[in-house]
C-alpha cells in the first residue's frame, strides 16, 4: 500500500454523515484523511489538527471515531513518511486517552473498564423506562431525542464510547505489529508505546516486545519497549528486565526499573525472582536526580521524573527501610518540571505523598520527631510549592484541608515555619479559597 487510493480503500462506502463527532456530522472526516495521504506537508498537518479536534475532541471518542482507525492503522503502515507517527499517536489517543497521567505505573485495567461501560442496548432499555412513566412534555421530548440518538448509534456513556475506539485499534493489530520491525527508530517507539495499553493482548505482544528487545539499539525504543513489557507482564520474562538495570545507557536502566516496579507491584507472587527493592529504587533515584536528558520515552508526557516518584511510592510498602526510599524521592521533586499535559505536576503529587507517608492526626508532632525522610519531604514541599498549589489541587480538593487532615500546618507561611524556613514575605494569616470560593483560615 502506498498511493492514497490503497490507503483509502473503502472510504467512499461508509456513510459519514450519519456519524457524528464533536462538531456534529462527521462528513468531513473523509476530507481530513485524504488530506493526510496527500503530498502537501501543511495541509497535512492541519488536517491531524482537525481530527485530533473532532474524533479524539479532549478526551472524548464518538461514532465517527473507531470508522476511522482502519484507514489511520494504513496510514502508519504504508502512509507519507511524514504522516506515519502522527497516525500512530493518534490512535493511541483515540485507544486510551490520556491514560499515563493515571493509570501509570500499574498500567491499564481493562476489566474494571468494561465492567463500569454502559451497553447502547442498557442505555436504550433505561431510556425506555424513562419514557415509560413521564409525564411532563419538555422531559419527555428530551427524553425521546436522547433515545433517537442512542438508536442512530450515537455513544452516550463515554466509557462505552472509549471502548469502542480501543477494540478498533485493537483489530488493527495484525497490521501494527510489523511497525515493531520499521527502519524509523520513531516509528517503532510509538508503536511500543501504542502496545504497552493492550493487557488482553498479552500473549501476542510479549513475544514481538522481547524479540525487538533483542535487536534494538535506539536507546529511546529500548525503553519504550521495556516499559511495555512490564506493563503487560507478570513475571520478568527470561530475566530480560533485570538484564537491562546494567545497560550503558541511562534512560534503558531507568525503564528497566520502572518496569521492574509495576511487576512487583501488580504481582507480589513474582517478587522472588526480581532484583533487591533496594537496587530497583536506587536505578530509579539516579535517573530522577539527573540533569534531564534529550531522549526520553512518551510516558506521562515525557515527564519521567513524576513517573519516577510515582513508581518508588510503589516501592515503599515492600523496603526494609521505606524511609531511606522517601528521601530518594524528595531527591527528585526539585527536578520535576511541568508539561503541557500536566503544567503543575508537583502539586498533584503531593497528595500521594502525604497519603503515603502520614497518618490522620489531630495535631502535628513535633518536627524533630518526624522522621529524617518526612522531615526532608516537608521542606522540599514548603520550598517549591507556592501559595496558588495550597488552594487547590487535582479534581477541586484543597491542599491544605489534607494537610489539616494529618495535623500538618496547612498555610505555605505556617508549614515554613514548622519546617524551619525563613518566612519573609508571607503572609500567616491569609486566606486560603478553595476553587468553590469558600474561604478558609487555620
């Protein structure tokens, strides 16, 4: 396949108008995808822009969205060479989202998915109830229109949505796996990347992972393809990730590390056949106190210091010295930078790290009696995070009501001074407002 005729094959018999995306019809996804066969760079361009806003619109996936993986899995294969990788994230966007800002380092869960989806033929049996028993005309007329649009095909629970995207992509794995083999080094790293979310598929993508393993000397594939083996193993095949925390290459050995953390975190049973804790978390610390590397793998948007952290918090629960592992972590958050995904990740860090280190208390301890790795969290936390980070946190919860939940200062002006940290310039008694508006003092 490499005229846009046989990329295309069949477009021309789907009935688009009838399908819909954010904007409404998706009759001119046809369009787009010609586009993105053709010779004219810009064009090109502007027309992934337009699908990455129509069938992938922030997150949401519609009727017109799995109709287009086919001719987007083409693409990747035998497309314009600078169309190829952009077809590949793109479906795997319209697959999993956004799902390595939290769903990482344990991976996908794929059960739990399909388990919380709503069939259409659910949604259109509760519709019918619905309609069944109301009585006031405007809610009814409302109800009818939701139900038309059920029964065009239209998804209505996201979830259900989403799913129907992943399990296209997911058809298209006869014709993905040969990407693993492409001369493009960029083209076999997102392919890897692509892989690493399809747990079901295990049993066929393990054997072609550890095979390019084998070949692969791109440092950035390397690693990729280490973390997608740990993401869909649940052992260390033929001991090839412990092999790994030796190689030359920095970015190998660290994802090496962090695949060797989401085994032994989602499967306990094979914890005796894996390195020392000590020596996966002491791979994983050195990477994150590093100065940043030009290579990097797609995880979490490139940020693979907040992955590092996230992955030693998995650590601790099994360490003979969990506190010597909290203070390899504090090592890292000075280093961690935001990312277009995530601008503030810290902040939303912090959560999980009080989680994890604290308990529900009335008052604070004193600080000499907290012990040296909790000690160094808080003064890192009271040094970088600033005023705006104590109003709110991910999904509208404020930081400093968690802060109050474990006896912990909970203004940035307070936890300094508990801390030990000079304090000019702040102000102890202002006030907190959480993103609801509601004023809070301590």
């Amino acid at each position: 396949m490499n005229r846009s005729d046989d990329l295309l094959a069949g477009l021309d018999d789907i009935d688009w108008a009838t399908l819909g995306h954010a904007y409404g019809s998706a009759e001119d996804v046809p369009g787009q995808l010609r586009a993105v066969c053709g010779p004219d760079e810009e064009a090109r361009d502007s027309a992934f822009g337009d699908l990455f806003n129509t069938i992938f619109h922030q997150g949401s996936r519609f009727s017109a969205s799995p109709y287009a993986v086919p001719f987007l899995a083409r693409i990747a294969v035998a497309g314009p060479a600078g169309a190829r990788a952009d077809a590949l994230m793109l479906l795997t966007r319209l697959a999993v989202d956004w799902h390595d800002e939290y769903d990482l380092p344990l991976g996908i869960n794929t059960a739990t998915w399909r388990a919380a989806a709503v069939s259409p033929e659910e949604c259109l049996r509760e519709y019918d109830e619905a309609i069944a028993v109301e009585t006031d005309e405007e809610r009814l007329k409302n109800l009818r229109e939701a139900r038309a649009y059920c029964a065009a095909g239209h998804p209505i629970d996201a979830r259900e949505g989403a799913l129907r995207s992943y399990d296209a992509v997911r058809a298209q794995f006869p014709v993905l796996l040969e990407l693993l083999g492409d001369q493009d080094p960029e083209i076999r790293t997102r392919t890897a990347y692509l892989f690493g979310w399809f747990p079901e598929e295990a049993a066929t993508l393990l054997p072609a992972l550890l095979a390019r393993l084998e070949a692969e000397r791109d440092p950035a594939c390397t690693a990729t393809v280490l973390i997608a083996v740990g993401l869909l193993a649940d052992h260390d095949p033929d001991g090839r990730l412990r092999h790994h925390l030796d190689h030359e290459h920095p970015l190998p050995r660290w994802a090496a590390a962090t695949a060797l953390t989401r085994v032994l975190a989602a499967h306990p049973a094979a914890a005796p056949g894996l390195p020392p804790v000590e020596r996966i978390a002491a791979e994983l610390a050195a990477f994150g106190a590093r100065p940043a590397h030009e290579t990097a793998t797609a995880h979490n948007d490139g940020d693979l210091r907040s992955y590092t952290v996230r992955s030693l918090l998995h650590l601790m629960p099994t360490a003979e010295n969990p506190d010597r592992i909290l203070l390899q972590i504090v090592g890292v958050l000075p280093r961690i930078e935001g990312t277009a995904v995530v601008p503030r990740p810290l902040a939303g860090l912090t959560w999980n790290l009080l989680d994890a280190v604290f308990e529900p208390a009335a008052t604070a301890p004193t600080f000499a009696e907290l012990s040296p790795g909790r000690r160094e969290l808080l003064r890192v936390l009271a040094d970088l995070l600033i005023a705006d980070d104590f109003q709110s946190v991910p999904f509208g919860s404020s930081l400093h009501e968690r802060l109050t939940w474990y006896g912990l200062p909970s203004t940035r002006a307070a936890l300094r001074v508990y801390v030990g940290l000079p304090t000019e310039g702040e102000d102890p008694d202002a006030p907190l407002l959480d993103p609801w508006g509601v004023s809070h003092n301590r």
